[in-house]
C-alpha cells in the first residue's frame, strides 16, 4: 500500500500543477510525480551516503530522459528503444543542473543522482519547463542537505503580455523564450532567445518569472512538511585542519595578490601560483605526510587565491591582466581565412580565438528532428568543439560533451533569429575553438556572424557577444561590488555571477546567466546589463571594420540553387514514375533536386555547383510543367516508329504522334525512308482531342508546298468544249 500526499499550485489561467509523493519509486530517497492536465513527469533523486576518497567537489548528476511511449510513438533507429540522450533532453538535463548545483552544501561530496522522466505528454505542453519543479520537489520529499527548493519557469511574450509556461501553439507568436531558475528570495539560472527585445524587458521577464516561482517554492515546502522532510541527514565529508588552514592564509595571501597583480598571461600566471603551492608543500609538510593532506591544501589554496584575487578587484579595481572593469580586451579578425569553404573568420579576443566556418548544403542537408515531443528538420544548425588543447590541456579528446552542446546552442540561438526566412539553403556554422581564457561561446556568436557574412548569407542584422562578471564584498548584494566586462577564465571561476549576453544592435536576442550570490538587487542587475550593451557594441564596431556587410555574392565555388514554384499536379510529372524522370534528370544535369509541397504548391530546388548544370535542368523541368498548345511549333525527338507514323517527344514526358500523312506533302511508302529513332524535327502542334488528350502533329504544313503544274497532254476546257 501507498500513503499518496498531494500539493496543487494554481498558474492563474485554469491550468494546474500537482506534485505527487508516496505512490512511486518508493526506495528512492526522494521522488515525486508532477502533473499538468495529461503531462506527467517522475522524478527521483538518490545521494550515495559517504562521499568517495579524495573527491573535493559535488559529484551531482542530472538526467532528463523523454519516453516514446509517452506520446505513443516507437522510438527510431534499427533497434527500437530509447538510446542515448539527445542534444535537447541534455540541453534540459543542464538547465536542470544550474539551478540545483550552488544548493547543495559546499561541504557535501556524496555522490547525487537526480532523474527526470516524461512518462505522459500532452502535445501542446512543453515539458522542460517543468522539469526544474520536478527535481527540486524530489530533493524537498528526501533527506539529501539542500538549499532549496527552487523551481524554473519558461517566460513567454504573446501581443506585449508576459505569460509563464506558454504552450507549443503560443511560442510561435511570442518575441522571448526565456527560461528562469530561483529560489523564492534569489534568480539563480537565466537563459534564452529574444527578437532583439531591450534590457529593460528583459529585467521584467525575469520579474514576473520570479513571481511565478515563488508560489511553486512555497508548494514544495508544504509537500515536504506533510511528508515529514523537514530534517536533512547528516554527514561529513571533509577532515579539516584549522591550523593549516591559517598557516596556508597567513603564508600565501601577499604572495597570491602579487601575482595577481603583476598582470601575467593566463599560462604565466598559473605556473606561478603552482609553484606557490608546490614551495609551500616543500617547506611546511614533511615528504610521507603530502599525498594525505594534498587534497585538503589544495581546497585551502583555492580559498585563499579567490579572497585574494577578489580584493584586488574590489579595493583597487585593478583585474588578473591589469584591464579596467569595464575594459574589452584587444580583438583582431578576418575572414576568407580558409580559401576553399562557403564561409569562414578567425575572431579573436585576447587570448580567446575562434575560427568559424560555413557550409551550404540542400534540404536533404538539414538536420532530421525526431524527438519525442518535436519531429521536423533544422535548416540552420551551428557545432560548437572544444578541443583540449585550446587551454594547453594535455589530453585526448573523447566524444561530445555536455558543455559543447550547451555552448553551441546558446551560440545558435543568438544568431538563428537573423537567418532570412526565405533562404533555400541548409546551412551549417562549425565553430572550432583554438584559444580560451573567457567566454568561446561569446567568441562563436561574433566568428560565426563573420563568417555567415563572408559567405555571402544575407543576414538581418550582424551580432556580437560578451561575457559578464559580477564580484561583491563577502558574497552578498549589499555593499560593494565590481562588474567585470569581457572576462578571463579565472574571473569566472572567482565571481558571483557570470552572464553571457549577445544582440544586434537594436536588442538582445541570446543571454545566459548564473548567479551565485543571496540578495542581488534588480538595480545591480541593470547596471550590468547596461554596461554588457555598450561593450557588446564595442565588439560589434570592430568586427564591423573587417567586413562592414555580407557579400554581395555567394562565392564563387559555392553551390548555387535555383527555385521554382509549379503547380502542384506537376510533382508528380517531374519525379515521374518510380522517381525515373527526377533521377535522369540529375543524372544527366548533375545536379541536386529537391521537391516539396508548401501551400497547395510545388517547390522545387535545384542544387549544383555550376551554372551550366542548373540551367540544363531548369530547362528540363520547364518542358516537363509546359503545357501543349495548339497551333505552336515544337522541336522534338522521334521516340518510336510504326508503320502508320512516328511518335514524337514535343516536350518532356509529352509525345504526340506524327502521322504517315503529316510527313510530307509527297507520298511516302517508308518512314524509315525519312525520319529515324532519334532524329530531331520539327513539328507543329495541329490539334490536342479533348476526350484522350493525344496530340496530332504535322511536319507537313511547315514545309513548302508543291505548285501543280498543267499537262501538257491536257487541253483548256474551252477548246474541249469547242470541239463537241
């Protein structure tokens, strides 16, 4: 049996959530079912109870998984079961992630493991909007330490009017999607695309998510007392030594700052704080005492090294490379690096560089979706590869990461919205990244805008990017603080919020924000954004002095394509049966050619890397969707002969016969004797019956035709006349 307790949260629309516990995945430490009129989600959590030696951070999974059967469909694939996670469940799993990891304990180390799974759907609910509400409702019903509850919401913006957790259907009319992640006092996690909308609006999306989030938080507290979960275990996951730990503050501090200060590259600048700790180490732990104590040193070193390198920029606004807050770092680029892609830039940024390329392709190119809740093709698709040896990293690369996909997407959000609707190409934007010491997500945003420009894609508007900091005196809002524009590696490490925003410059149209730190004022908020546009814009001017617009062009070895529009009975006609007619017709043209029908209308593509092959099968189509006309002159090709006439090709796919008559004005005993399998002649279109639609031709009334001449054995009908 099942002790079932229940929480419902009102969204103020007619719609609502049910939170579930006690009825499934019982031995889990916590789980709970999550319902929104046919929507259904489960998630568990279960925390491993002693942490692993030597394991000085938070061990946190998170998985999203959507089942097939959830909306009654066979999964893909030669096998037939769900498979591995695709881009979109580890794009929520991640959304999920950033809003639970600055909950749990620093102190906490055990092994974590949260689940999502949709087991039902409704298909005009978007169910990664309640994943994060999920999740944190299964850590508020356990026993695992956390900080919470949290909850995330999706923000939508339908004729000017905010709406929180919009439908499929709506989306389509909204000018934001933005996701929010908070507790009920703090934003934690903020991301999504935007129509080029303000800073101002987009502080307000936030706002009114946050309103939202708060009733949800409030729920989940209530589930959790009437569960009886108020109380959290204990543990202890980390032997400390205060004396060594005074020692490593007392010994280093002075000599962190230093460094810190004497404006070191990145590479630099890490040799010389690995050698403090290594001198330290030398000097103060005896030889068979080091590998136990080393992970606790390092933890203490950290600690120090953020306290130091935080105070130099919040007493002497002084950064790790000597910049001013609010200074970009110095940025080159160009483009048409790589002579023999459709497209590509090199954009770097100090010690950030990114090389982008394009690629065009055909619709057969585009990406395939086909997702539990989302089937259908991508047009623009953008890679985003982190390679080790982008930060000196002495490792093989081994498959995607989670954090490539993330990174790519925020990338491919900030610059999908400006693709022309109309374009007939598929196109691919690769983003390899060569350098980093800061944001390369924000580096792809502005390679890849270069890059789609040098390959002649007539974009809207060009986008650049930027990534934000924010330092604050003892980690709270209140008191002093520091916003960092552009910033390193490290100064995202150490800060208390990091946000990456890309735009035009008409508005925003990506952002992604994390934010660690209790009681940020909205006022902060909008100081930093504001300081995020005028850098962004800074970037968008130099990258605007490489190349101030798109090609006029494509280049000159990139693919062509051609469109037509025919009637739709026609489709039929060009593929012809079997698809013999449309793969002769690439066969001989070399070309590509795609067919689809859009509004009642055939739209046909043709692809080739030359000119001359897409004229030829344009040609090619046009005779196939011409229509006959009677009294017109056609060239044609005899396809058959039989003994009462030729049959005649006018017009691709259409034959009409030439009768043995209509050859020539003279008798003829033998076709063969005139036109043969093959020959070209000219023929004229004499009658089409209305009944079996066949066409009569003639060759005969094009040619001249003979005067008769009088006998000469023949008398004038006068003199015959005459003579009776």
């Amino acid at each position: 049996m099942y002790n079932l307790l229940t929480q419902t949260i009102d969204l103020g629309d007619g719609r609502e959530i049910i939170l579930e516990t006690g009825k499934l995945a019982k031995q889990a430490d916590g789980s709970v079912l999550l319902r929104m009129g046919r929507t259904m989600l489960l998630a568990t959590v279960v925390a491993a109870k002693e942490a692993k030696e030597d394991v000085d951070f938070m061990p946190l999974s998170v998985e999203y998984k959507e089942k097939f059967a959830a909306m009654g469909r066979f999964p893909g694939g030669f096998l037939k079961r769900e498979s591995k996670p695709s881009d979109y469940e580890t794009l929520v799993a991640r959304l999920v992630d950033r809003a639970l990891r600055p909950l749990f304990p620093d102190d906490f180390h055990a092994e974590t493991f949260v689940t999502i799974n949709l087991l039902s759907a409704d298909k005009d609910t978007m169910p990664d909007a309640l994943a994060g509400l999920a999740a944190s409702a299964a850590l508020a019903v356990s026993d695992v330490p956390f900080h919470g509850p949290i909850s995330e919401v999706r923000v939508g913006r339908i004729n000017g009017k905010f709406v929180i957790n919009p439908t499929f259907s709506q989306m389509e009319q909204s000018d934001m999607d933005i996701m929010v992640g908070a507790t009920a006092e703090n934003i934690l996690m903020v991301e999504g695309e935007m129509k080029e909308i303000s800073e101002e609006d987009m502080l307000e999306a936030i706002k009114f998510a946050h309103e939202a989030i708060k009733k949800q938080c409030a729920a989940q507290v209530a589930l959790a007392q009437l569960a009886g979960k108020t109380q959290k275990r204990e543990y202890c996951h980390e032997v400390n030594d205060e004396e060594l730990q005074k020692k490593i503050h007392d010994d280093l501090y002075d000599k962190i700052y230093a460094i810190a200060k004497s404006f070191l590259p990145k590479k630099d600048r890490s040799e010389a704080f690995e050698k403090l700790i290594q001198d330290f180490v030398e000097a103060n732990i005896p030889e068979e005492e080091r590998d136990e104590k080393m992970p606790m040193i390092k933890r203490y070193y950290k600690k120090v090294e953020k306290e130091a390198m935080r105070n130099l920029i919040l007493n002497e606004g002084i950064r790790l490379d000597g910049r001013r807050t609010d200074e970009i770092r110095p940025i080159w680029c160009e483009v048409d690096y790589l002579p023999s892609t459709h497209g590509s830039a090199i954009f770097t940024r100090g010690e950030t560089q990114a090389l982008a390329t394009v690629t065009l392709g055909t619709k057969l190119d585009e990406k395939v979706i086909d997702d539990v809740m989302i089937q259908g093709t991508e047009k623009f698709v953008l890679h985003y590869n982190f390679p080790p040896f982008a930060t000196g990293e002495a490792r093989p690369a081994r498959g995607l990461s989670r954090r490539e996909i993330g990174h790519g997407n925020l990338a491919l959000r900030a610059l999908k919205n400006m693709i022309p609707e109309d374009i007939p190409y598929a196109i691919r934007v690769v983003s390899d990244i060569l350098e980093s010491n800061g944001s390369s997500s924000m580096a792809t945003v502005c390679a890849g805008t270069l890059a789609l420009m040098d390959a002649g894609i007539q974009i809207k508007k060009p986008v650049s990017g930027i990534a934000m900091g924010l330092i604050t005196e003892n980690g709270s809002g209140n008191g002093k603080y520091a916003i960092l524009s552009d910033i390193l590696g490290d100064e995202d490490h150490l800060g208390d919020m990091d946000f990456k925003v890309a735009g035009t410059r008409d508005g925003i149209t990506a952002t992604q924000m994390d934010i660690k730190v209790d009681g940020l004022p909205y006022e902060v908020m909008a100081k930093a954004l504001q300081q995020a546009k005028a850098g962004r814009l800074h970037i968008l001017n130099k990258m605007l002095e490489v190349m101030s617009q798109p090609r006029p062009d494509l280049k000159p070895h990139a693919p062509r394509i051609v469109q037509m529009a025919v009637d739709k009975d026609f489709i039929g006609a060009i593929i012809g049966p079997g698809g013999k007619i449309i793969q002769e017709i690439q066969r001989v043209t070399g070309s590509t050619i795609v067919i689809e029908e859009v509004d009642n209308q055939g739209i046909v593509d043709i692809f080739a890397d030359n000119k001359e092959a897409i004229d030829k099968a344009v040609r090619w189509i046009k005779g196939i969707i011409a229509v006959p006309e009677e009294g017109e002159v056609y060239l044609g090709k005899v396809k058959a002969i039989t003994p009462y006439g030729a049959f005649v090709e006018i017009l691709p796919g259409k034959d009409g016969l030439l009768h043995i008559s209509e050859i020539d004005w003279k008798r003829i005993d033998k076709i063969e004797d005139v036109l043969k399998e093959g020959d070209e002649v000219e023929v004229k279109l004499l009658e089409i019956d209305k009944k079996t639609n066949k066409l009569k031709l003639s060759r005969r009334v094009l040619l001249p035709k003979p005067q008769q001449q009088p006998s000469s054995q023949q008398q004038p009908p006068h003199q015959r006349k005459g003579n009776k």
